[in-house]
C-alpha cells in the first residue's frame, strides 16, 4: 500500500517460506506414517483420518495462539515504524495482508483501511483505533510469521490427506456415513460433509444437486 508522501523503513527480509512449507509437509508426512505422496495407496483409511484430524487440530490450536500477536507486530511495523514490503515479509498476498490489518485495527478483516497520505496520519489513526506499540517489532514479527506459516503449511497437507481418507471411507468396501467418520476421527460432522464435497470435486466425483436431479 506505498503511496507518495510516506517516507518508508527499511524492508525486513522474509524467512524462506518455501522451505519452512517443505519442511512442514515432511513432518506432517513422518507424523502421518507416509514417507511419499503415492505412498498413500498402503494407508489405511480408518487410521489416517484420526492422524491428520490430530494435526488440524495442532495446527488450528497453534494459528488461535500466535495469529493475533503477528497481526499486532505487523500493525506495529506499518502504523508507527512505516515499514515497506511487509506483506512478502509475513507470506502474505496483498490482500491477506490488508484483511489482517483490518482485523488488528477493527476485529473485521472486511473493515476498510483508512486512507492516509502522510506517516504522521498513519500514527495518530493507529493511536485513534487502538493499536498497541509492540516492543522489538521486527524480531516478533519473524518469530510469529514463521509460526503461522508453518502451523498453515501443516494444516493444509493435513487437510488434503483428510479429504483422501474421507472418501475412501465413504465409498466400498468401508461405506461410511459422515456421521461414523466424524465420530472416529473426533470432529464435528459438517468438517466431514466438507472434505467429502472437496475431495469428491477433486477427483471429478462430484454431482451439484441440480445437475442430478
């Protein structure tokens, strides 16, 4: 978001995130007994859904306790330190990175930033909404930003070996129901019908009501 008339810090160099979702993808491999991807085919359904649905779990308990205070640094660093390129610096997209500010600021991600034109705005409107200062911004934004991104990388490798077992147990010879998946892997059942319908589109599966009917 530069815009003329802000003078702007110095950039701070983002961690390697291809490398923190690499590393996070092995791990989440090694946790759930596959040493490659097409190792897939020798896992057993039943027990693969209670390994993945533990680490969302992990990875949603871990994004609950450290997204906020990256989002605090983050604010910190653009509000009163008017620091450039924090979006590459956190992993996000431009627009992820606007939602999170607006959710330091207003607690709606949704809410419109304000428009400023001069750094001595960008501080009395941080000053105005509440912001905090946070002492040794920079250093807790790196520590945080490495956090949140690698509990989503785990997350999302996670969920993509969640929908597979999903349907494998919803077709033969299993034929579960999302009721007796959700009751095994311990989750609620609308997570169940969710990855269902992802993994069902995914492999081409998947019938919208009204094209069936």
């Amino acid at each position: 978001m530069p815009k003329a008339g802000i003078n702007y810090g110095p950039r701070i160099k983002a961690p390697d995130y291809p490398k923190i979702a690499k590393d996070a993808e092995r791990e989440v491999l090694q946790e759930l007994g596959i040493h490659r991807p097409e190792d897939l085919i020798t896992k057993q359904p039943d027990d693969l859904i209670v390994k993945a649905a533990q680490i969302l779990k992990q990875a949603d308990a871990t994004l609950g306790a450290y997204i906020d205070e990256r989002d605090q640094a983050l604010a910190h660093l653009w509000f009163y330190e008017q620091r450039l390129g924090l979006a590459k610096t956190v992993g996000l997209t431009n627009t992820s990175y606007r939602y999170a500010l607006a959710r330091a600021m207003f607690g709606d991600k949704m809410h419109p930033l304000p428009e400023t034109d001069s750094n001595a705005d960008l501080v009395r409107i941080a000053e105005e909404n509440g912001i905090r200062r946070v002492d040794d911004a920079e250093a807790q934004l790196l520590e945080k930003a490495h956090i949140v991104y690698w509990a989503r990388a785990r997350r999302d490798v996670a969920v993509r070996y969640m929908q597979e077992a999903v349907l494998a147990l919803s077709e033969a010879p299993y034929e579960w129901s999302p009721e007796r998946i959700a009751e095994h892997a311990g989750v609620e059942r609308e997570l169940i019908y969710k990855q269902r319908t992802a993994a069902r589109k995914r492999h081409g599966l998947y019938i919208p009501r009204s094209a069936s009917a």
